[in-house]
C-alpha cells in the first residue's frame, strides 16, 4: 500500500499493521507492528516473539507507547523494525493491539 493510502486509513481511525514470520538461529520468529489513531493519539505496537513460546506468550519485544504525531510514529516504527509506512496494510477482521488499553 502506498504510504499516502496508509495515512489516509490511519487518519481516519482504521488500524494498519503487518506481520511478519522470519528465522532466527533456525527457530522461527513473529514480528507484529500495528499503528492506530485513537482518541487524538497515534498508537504504536510492536510485538516480537518465537513461535515455540507463542502458547505461553512469553514475547521477545514488547513495545506499546502513543505519539501525538503521525510522523514521530511512522519514524519510531521504521526505527524499531525494518518495516516502513509502504509496508503496511488495513487487517481484514482482525488487530495487532486493542487500543482500548490503558497506554
């Protein structure tokens, strides 16, 4: 998705994000990076975890925190992983983060 389209969703409420299975050591790894503007806020999520530990949900990296600028939050993700705003896309039926919860 282009970057204009992914801050158009975002402006208007909708969640983008993406995941991403990758190897490390031989062991695979889930990244999740999700982005959501909610009540005057850009929240950012960013979750990092093997897939051996998934059931017991102990994560690798866990980052959760809010901007008051979508640009300050599109850099922090390209920053914290290797993903950029092109990356990202709407999530059909589902979320990376709940942004309900207390930031």
């Amino acid at each position: 998705m282009k970057k204009e389209e992914v801050i158009h969703k975002i402006e208007s409420g909708k969640q983008v994000g993406k995941s991403i299975l990758s190897e490390s050591n031989s062991k695979k790894i889930w990244l999740s990076i999700g982005v959501q503007k909610h009540q005057g806020y850009y929240i950012v999520s960013i979750d990092q975890i093997f897939e051996h530990n998934m059931a017991s949900e102990i994560f690798e990296k866990e980052i959760k925190c809010k901007f008051l600028n979508l640009q300050e939050a599109l850099e922090f993700i390209s920053k914290n992983t290797d993903v950029s705003a092109d990356d990202l896309s709407t999530l059909k039926g589902q979320r990376i983060f709940n942004p309900n919860i207390e930031w």
